[in-house]
C-alpha cells in the first residue's frame, strides 16, 4: 500500500488490498482490478 506502480495499462499508487482486489489511484481516478492482473503482468515500481 503506498507504493507506486506502473504496468503496460495502469500507472498509479496502491490505495488497497482487500482480498482478491487492488485498489489504485490514477490520474483519472480509482480502479479496482484483481490482483490476479498484477501478477500475470509485467509491474514496474516507480
């Protein structure tokens, strides 16, 4: 939580990990994605 990230999609900062989903902070806003997306791609911690 707190830790910047970027992947080929999504570019922001861990707000959540609740269960099986992350919740990330972007310029346009908040997603949630499971973490399942994380760890099949590439993530580049900024």
């Amino acid at each position: 939580v707190g830790d910047a990230i970027k992947t080929k999609k999504i570019e922001g900062t861990i707000e959540a990990i609740e269960g099986i989903l992350v919740t990330i902070k972007t310029k346009e806003g908040k997603i949630v994605i499971p973490i399942e997306d994380l760890v099949q791609n590439k993530v580049e911690l900024k």
